[in-house]
C-alpha cells in the first residue's frame, strides 16, 4: 500500500480563551494533516504549527512521500528526517513530518484494524488521568475557571502563563494559593510559569525561591521556570528543588532530548508529539527516559488529534501519570464525534478502536479550516 497524497488543513480561530498567537489576525497555529493511500485507507494527524509554516514544509517533503509505503509508519518518518538533514532538524520541517508519523500510525492502525497502542508494542494501561490545563487569571477569576473544570469532571489540574512571574511574588502565591483553596487539597496542581515565552525574565535564583513557596501548596510539579536552552540551569534546579521540575515542549527530535535525560535536567520531560517528530520519535524519548527513570508526560496544547495520540502513546508507555488536556478548546470539544467523558475517578478511557482509536465530527473540522473536511476513507 503506497502513498497517494498529502493534505494541510490549517486550523483557524482562537484556541482558548485569552490566548493570542501573534501570528494573525485568524489565529492559526494548528494544523491538521491527512495521509490518503492509494487503496483509500486515510490517516490524519497534526501539528503545533501554522499553515503558513506546514503548507510548504510539506510540499517540500511530498517528493520524499508520495508514492513511499503507507504502512511502514516509523520507516517511513525516518527517512523523511534522514533525507532532510540540510533542511530540516527541527522547526517547520520537523513539526510537519509530525503531523505526517501521525496520520501514518492512523492509517497503519486502521489497515491492521488495531489500535496505535497496541503496535507500538502493547497496551500496559486502559485508561489514563487527564489534567486539565488552564491558563492564569487573577485569584478571584482563577476560582471560577478551575470549579468550572472540576464542573467538567477533572481531578488534576495545570494552571500557567498569565500574571504568573511577570508582576511579583505576592502575586505569585495569591493566584495558587486561590487555586489550591478552589480544588481542595486532594487534588492535583501543577504549576506552569512559561519561560518559553519571549523575553522570559527570569533564572535560576528565582525560579528556586519560587519552588519554594510552590511547595507550601503541593505543587505537583513546577513546568518552564527557566528558558528553554537554559540546560545548565535546569540541572541544577532539579536537583535543589523541593518540587520535580517539568519542561521539553519546545525540543524536536530525540537527539534533542538525549542531553536532557543523560544529565537528569528534569523530573518529567515534556515532548509534544505533534512537534518532536511524531509518534514514532516521542515513543523512542519515552523509553530512554524511563531507563533513566525520567517519566515522560506529554505536552499537550493541542487538537482532538493531538490528544489522541497522546492518549494511545500513555497507554504503550511503560511509566505514564498524565495527559494534558486543554479545556475548554474548540479545537477538542469541536473535532469529535463523541465528547471524551471523564470517568467519577478522574480518569480517562484511552481507545480501543483502530489507529487513534477516535471519530472526527468532518462540521466541526470545516467550521474550523475554511470548509476543509477530511477524505472518507475505504477503512
């Protein structure tokens, strides 16, 4: 079963609430994208990426695809990173070969009539716990949106960017103290300061001083506290501070990665599988993380897509706690057939079915690209 074509659908529209990607007026900054075989049988996938950056990243990678093996998914991704070393190595080229490992897994998992799962090598669980991931408020406001996630059935909880580090540190303790008191203290709280954000201000010293005060509350783990390339830094703070250390989402390609496991830079590593390379390159980093017993939770600012290769990747993982789940998103809640119901003990089903296991509402996909819906597929 060959390849027959490729297709970016760019999503637009806002994302979440209050978030804006300085990249248009539209919002684009996913982009889903389809596999279709020569037999029929499609795949979709996709990427934390813009259409102006998949669009021709992909064209570029068409000669490479077209006409190569629909059913060889990790083969297949491999040689589009090989046979792009000059032109790729991450940034847009590798975001879109993630999009495409995706849809070929899809793909490959319909032909088989399995789930991704269970070809990556087998299922170790059947359900999974979804925190829900929320951007900061103000304390008062940020009661309100996390009663209103707890309304929607989540028992774990991420609440990042916003105010936080970027006025003082009574502001700091306020926002998560609010948090902490709206929860309760059984449930999770993870805190995400985003120090991948431009210009992040801030370093070791404060980023351990904040760990602190983080640790009065049970923070779960403090995410992003230093800048991205700031390896050094990550190193020492994991190792001083009284709350595990998260970060990852900004690496492409498990060569990126390895530096970070070998030298313990953080308690959990964050790929996002529609920017590391795919399934295929995430499944690799999570199994050399939990050799160095490093737990890999997925960084999941995503589309139904996204977290449906998140889930299928927790269930194949030997070690896995979480996955993110932004709410409320149109690009989740819009792209599904059926909503994803969360179980009264906070957990997640992963599917069962074949591929990413999940049916796409083709409306909502359109409403999102422009009219664009996905090719009926044979399987």
């Amino acid at each position: 079963m060959k390849i027959r074509d490729a297709r970016a659908l760019p999503l637009s529209g806002m994302p979440a609430d209050g978030w804006t990607s300085r990249f248009g007026a539209e919002e684009n900054i996913h982009t889903l994208i389809e596999i279709i075989s020569d037999d029929g049988v499609t795949g979709v996938g996709s990427v934390y990426s813009s259409g102006a950056q998949v669009v021709p990243a992909l064209e570029l990678l068409k000669p490479l695809l077209i006409g190569g093996s629909a059913v060889d998914p990790a083969a297949t991704s491999e040689r589009l990173h090989q046979q792009t070393f000059w032109q790729g190595r991450g940034g847009s080229v590798t975001h879109t070969i993630s999009g495409i490992d995706i849809a070929l897994w899809d793909l490959f998992g319909k032909v088989c009539r399995q789930p991704i799962s269970r070809l990556l090598g087998g299922r170790h669980r059947d359900r999974i716990r979804p925190y829900g991931s929320l951007l900061m408020r103000e304390p008062s406001e940020m009661k309100d949106r996390l009663h209103e996630a707890m309304g929607r059935g989540f028992r774990a909880f991420k609440i990042g960017w916003g105010p936080f580090g970027r006025h003082d540190a009574r502001t700091d303790r306020a926002i998560v103290a609010a948090a902490r008191d709206a929860i309760g203290p059984d449930a999770d709280l993870m805190v995400d300061a985003g120090g991948s954000d431009a210009f992040w201000q801030h370093g070791f010293k404060w980023a351990l001083g904040t760990a602190r005060m983080l640790a009065d509350y049970g923070v779960g783990w403090f995410e992003e506290p230093l800048r991205p390339d700031d390896l050094e830094g990550y190193v020492q703070l994991t190792a001083q501070s009284p709350v595990p250390i998260a970060a990852g989402e900004v690496l492409c390609r498990r060569q990126e990665f390895r530096t970070w496991i070998e030298r313990r830079a953080v308690d959990y590593l964050q790929p996002d599988v529609t920017r590391v390379g795919g399934m295929s390159e995430q499944h690799r980093i999570a199994q050399v993380a939990d050799d160095h017993a490093i737990t890999v939770i997925p960084h999941g600012w995503n589309t139904a897509v996204g977290l449906a290769a998140d889930l299928q990747l927790a269930a194949a993982a030997g070690s896995a706690r979480f996955v993110e789940y932004l709410t409320p998103a149109p690009y989740i809640d819009d792209l599904l057939e059926e909503p994803l119901a969360i179980n009264p003990d906070g957990t997640l089903a992963i599917p069962e079915a074949p591929g990413l296991g999940l049916r796409w509402d083709l409306d909502g996909i359109a409403r999102h690209s422009h009219g664009r819906t996905l090719t009926p597929s044979t399987l």
